[in-house]
C-alpha cells in the first residue's frame, strides 16, 4: 500500500474483476499505453473475457499499440467495437481487414487535439497505469505517457492499476502538460531535448477515480531481431549521408535530434550509430528503443526525449535494475507534445521512418498491403515527416525471394507524399531527393534504390510514362500492374511487360 500515498484511495482498492465490471457495453473507454509500454495489464483483459459470456461491446482509445494478447482477446471475443489511434496485432488486423472492427488510423500527434474538438469520443472511463499515487492523488505513470493526461482530463471516471513490477525510481521522468484546447494553444516551451515543461505526474480529479487495482505484470517485451545484411546496409547508407552533410558544412557531428520509428529496421538504424564519428547526440522521439539505451552506454547518446520506453526482456532487466544511470538522462512526455508540429520544427528533429513500398516520385505507403488491408498504422511518422529538419523513409529494396519489390511505379495507398519526403533508402543506395522535380526524382530512386531484378522493369515503365508527357509522368493504365501481378501471379515480376517495352 505504500505506493498510494493518497489516504482516500485505499478504500477503492479492488480486484482486476471487480473494476472491469465497471466498465458497460458501448463504453467509450481511454487506455494508457504506447507501444506495448505502460499498457492496461489486468482490467481490459477482464473485458475481454467479459464478452465471451455477455454483451459487451466497446470502443478503445490509446496512445498506440497495447501488449500481450489484449487487442487479440478483445478483437476475437468480439468485444471491440471501434479502435484508435494505431493497433499491431494480427488477430485485431484481421478483424479490421474483415470489417468486424471498426478502425480510425490517425497521426499520433493529432488523437488529444480530435477529443478536445469533438465530442464524438467522450471518454467514460480512462484506464491509466501508475507507478504509484501522489500525496495529492496525482498519477505517476510507468513506462509511457501516451494520450493519457487527455484521457484522464476527457473521462468521466478513471481506474488506475498501480504496477509494482517497475521501481518506484520511474517517479519523475515524465514531463506532463495539458494543452488547451485550439485556438487558444500555448507556445509550447521546448527549446531543447532535455527542456521541462511540466509536472512529473498526470493531474486528475481524485472524485473521478472509481478503483485502485494492483498488478505485477511487466510490459510485454518488446521483439527486436539482431540487423541483417539489409538493416545494416541500409544503416550505412544514413550514416554516410549524414557523414556528407557534415562535411558540406549542413550539420555538425552532434547533427540534430533523431526521431526513429518501431521495429528491426529502425532499431538497426540508431544502432549503427554506436560507431560512428558522431557524438554527444540527442533524441527526440516517440519511442525509446534497445538501441537507445545502446547509444547512452556506448557514451554516444547524452539526452532522449520520447513517449515511452519499448525495450526487449533483456534490455528491461538491464535498464530498470540499473536505472539511476539512465534517469537523468530521459524524458517521457504527453504525445502531442512528443510529436508536435511546433516543437519538431523547432528543435529540427531528422525523422527516419520505415515503410511498406515506395514509388518513383517519393510517394510512401505506410500502412496498407495491396492498397486496402491495413497493417499498423500511420503511427507518427506523419508528424514528424512534414515537420522535421530531414524527412528519410527507409525499406528494403525486395523481399518474398525476390516475388515483391518495394520500390513501385505507384504506391498503392498514399500516406506520406512525395513533398514530405527529402530521402529514400534501401540497402541497395539512398536516393536523396531534396530540391528535385518530379522526373529527376524518378531518376535518382531507379538509379540508387530499386534492387537490380526490377530496374529494367521499371525504366521501361518510367520510359514509356515518360513519352507520355505530364509533370509527374505515369500510366494509369500500367501503374497498378506490378499489384495486380503480384496478386494473380504471385510476384511483380512482370516479363511481359518488359518484353513489350524494352
């Protein structure tokens, strides 16, 4: 009990099923957790198991993805009506795809500016992870800050599960500030990674909270593959990109903040950092990552701004037995400050995304297989895409034994345009795009990024779109032909279509 250090508390502590009867069908409820980190563990798994006996259906509002099985359980025990802003599972995939759920992809930055606008996603209940309470019945979040502090600000009611796995040490890395609603918004202070602007709690009306539930679960560890052969090319290709733009006297050898978004591409990128001739560098982002903690211990890294910290098993043991090391050295913030428009341009983050296919233009597809099955989602590579200081998208050339290339005359679905993008990489080149038109553009991806299997297939194809005329040339006709080959054929291979251009 010594983590609620607000008395009136104690008499709300109740078990995982009794405060997930709380929750009612057609509840619009707001859960805490981002990317797998600081995730509710014990009440919205309750729900889940709730609707295989009755009727309950709910929407779910996070910052982004949730841990284990819990966006599975509610998708296949059909207790999900509607979900956003991002999601990564595959059952929950496959119940969106399948128009059993419905699903709101948003730019992360943007879900707590929407619940001050519109009243659509009134939230009935938040669900909210801490650490431990304040004296004054403050919450102090665990690994992610998220949408929190609006969900709680927003909700009608509020659980919070106390999580005692992690050391009461988390206490005062968060940097919490409510923004007021739009167009009354504040400037937003941050001038630099490290800048505080905010508590280091989420404020709430204690009237507010229906129930105090305790937990030991961990957050659901994060899955990150050592860099391969593609990663680590495609990694040396940044860096020594950054290494010129040292030298043509563009940035120094701190560079500029670095936003990374999720996953083994990413992951490879920042850690390709460790040697490298860069030093004392900065982080502001939406996630920290294995690599992160990487880049402190390797003396590299000196501050790291973010959302929240999504590591593997090991990394976890290592950081949160160890964490006086680390605690000065980060800050978890609300995601609308994370990925604000106002402080990334400010600051001049260099985002580096990853995504699903790109085209000739500099047109990336983030989220959809084929154009219509969703993936993830948009995460917050969108914000930080249009607003930081250098825009590069990376993905590999090729894949499926050489069946998909991932450089197309076309993307299927469009979520970042060609103006939102200054780099391409894949482990074959980096095409740097910056001050190019249209056709030069085309040129510089097909020469540096398209791997060799496909580059006779897409000059043809550019050739002919080329012919054509037009300030962005393409071939509505023949643009889509390397997706409908794929899907009839089973790779974008497309012989007949060379053998008739070339």
């Amino acid at each position: 009990m010594q983590r609620i250090k607000y008395p009136a508390y104690l008499d709300k502590i109740q078990t995982a099923e009794q405060a997930a009867l709380h929750i009612k069908n057609r509840h619009i409820l707001g859960v805490s957790g981002f990317t797998k980190a600081g995730d509710s563990k014990t009440v919205l798994p309750q729900v889940a198991k709730r609707a295989l006996v009755e009727d309950i259906k709910v929407t779910v509002l996070s910052g982004a993805s949730l841990g284990y099985d819990t966006d599975a359980d509610l998708a296949k025990n059909g207790a999900l009506y509607k979900r956003l802003p991002f999601q990564a599972d595959p059952t929950l995939r496959k119940s969106i795809n399948g128009h059993e759920v419905l699903y709101v992809d948003q730019h992360l930055g943007q879900t707590a500016d929407m619940l001050q606008k519109i009243d659509t996603y009134k939230i009935d209940i938040a669900i909210i992870e801490a650490v431990s309470i304040t004296e004054e019945g403050h919450i102090v979040p665990t690994t992610s800050v998220g949408n929190s502090p609006v969900f709680a600000e927003n909700a009608d009611k509020i659980i919070i599960e106390i999580n005692t796995t992690f050391p009461e040490s988390l206490a005062g890395i968060h940097d919490v500030k409510v923004l007021k609603k739009q167009p009354h918004r504040e400037i937003i202070p941050v001038t630099e990674s490290d800048t505080r602007i905010g508590d280091p709690f989420i404020k709430i009306d204690p009237s507010k909270v229906l129930a105090i539930v305790y937990t030991e679960v961990p957050d659901s560890p994060a899955v990150i593959v050592d860099p391969d052969e593609k990663t680590s090319a495609i990694s040396k290709h940044i860096l020594e990109f950054l290494e010129k733009e040292v030298d043509a006297g563009r940035l120094t050898e701190s560079l500029l903040p670095l936003q990374a978004g999720i996953g083994k591409t990413a992951n490879a990128i920042l850690s390709g950092f460790k040697d490298s001739k860069f030093k004392n560098l900065t982080m502001y982002s939406e996630v920290l990552q294995d690599s992160t903690f990487e880049l402190f211990d390797s003396g590299k890294l000196t501050f790291a701004s973010a959302s929240s910290i999504t590591i593997t098993e090991a990394c976890s043991d290592k950081v949160f037995s160890n964490f006086e090391q680390y605690k000065d050295k980060l800050l978890l913030r609300p995601q609308n400050i994370s990925n604000a428009a106002e402080v990334i341009s400010r600051l001049g983050v260099i985002g580096i995304n990853t995504a699903i296919e790109v085209d000739i233009y500099g047109n990336v597809n983030s989220t959809h297989i084929g154009g219509t099955k969703m993936m993830n989602g948009i995460g917050g590579s969108g914000d930080f895409a249009r607003n930081g200081y250098l825009s590069i998208f990376a993905c590999p050339s090729m894949s499926k034994e050489g069946r998909i290339s991932h450089v197309v005359p076309m993307v299927s679905h469009t979520d970042h345009t060609e103006h939102d993008v200054d780099v391409l990489v894949t482990e074959q080149g980096l095409a740097d795009l910056r001050g190019l038109a249209p056709v030069e553009r085309a040129q510089r991806i097909i020469e540096n990024c398209v791997h060799p299997e496909y580059k006779a297939q897409m000059l043809a194809y550019f050739e002919e779109a080329n012919k054509a005329g037009g300030q962005t040339p393409h071939l509505l006709e023949k643009a889509f032909n390397w997706h409908t080959q794929l899907k009839t054929a089973g790779t974008m291979k497309v012989n007949a279509l060379v053998d008739e251009l070339v």
